[in-house]
C-alpha cells in the first residue's frame, strides 16, 4: 500500500509536502522531508499544522463527512478524503492548539459509532473512540 502526497521539490531528495497524508503517520503538510529511494522519510524540519487522521470501523456518511469540513474550516483547518470516505485527513494550524482541536473532532466523532481519530504528527497520542 502506498500513498501519494503533493509536494514541492526543494532540493534532490528534500521536499516540502502540500498535503497530509491519510495513512501515514510522522508528518503534516507543510512539513520538509528528506526521502530516501526505498521510500522511507524523515521529516528534516516541523512545519506549522497538525494532521489529524480519523478511521474506524464504522461507516462516516457523505453528510457526516460535510459536517466535520464546515467545522475545520472554521479553526481553520481543511478535512480531505478519498471518495469512498474510509479515511479522512485533516490539516489544521498549531496555532489553533489541541484542545480546540479536541474538542471539535471529539464533538464530530461522538456522532458516528466505530469512528476514531488520532493526531498523526508529533508526540501527543490523543484519540477518542
């Protein structure tokens, strides 16, 4: 399984990314990460977003979905997903700080049984169910 991310080359093996990934975790856009050919990375320099990543086992509907983007877009942040929705991404600013994010995906998540979401960069391990 592989995932593809836009991003900007800066040098030959450094790039500076202009999504969050899915399915990857470590990394946000806005992150510069040094690629190795086998695909491994490591992020060289932290940018300003936190990534956070929401998955589970229950079924998120095209209408849950247009909920949690109106309520990112308001931090601001924007929530991104394949079209069969069985992951979602969102990207939000370090500026707004955890608990506001918490709250938002924790309010949004409560609604949906089997749903989870984590934040996928940084050390904070913070989920809910």
């Amino acid at each position: 399984m592989f995932e593809v991310l836009p991003a900007r080359l800066v040098q030959s093996d450094l790039f500076e990314l202009a999504g969050s990934p899915g399915m990857v975790l470590g990394c946000a856009a806005g992150d510069l990460l040094r690629v190795a050919d086998d695909g491994r990375f490591e992020v060289v320099e932290q940018g300003g977003n936190w990534c956070i990543q929401a998955a589970g086992l229950g079924h998120v509907s095209a209408e849950s979905f247009a909920a949690l983007r109106v309520a990112v877009a308001d931090l601001p942040g924007l929530a991104e997903a394949p079209p069969d929705l069985r992951f979602i991404v969102v990207t939000v600013g370090r500026a707004v700080g955890l608990p506001v994010i918490e709250q938002v995906m924790d309010s949004w998540a409560a609604g949906i049984d089997g749903v989870e979401w984590w934040i996928g960069n940084g050390d904070h391990a913070t989920s809910s169910a």
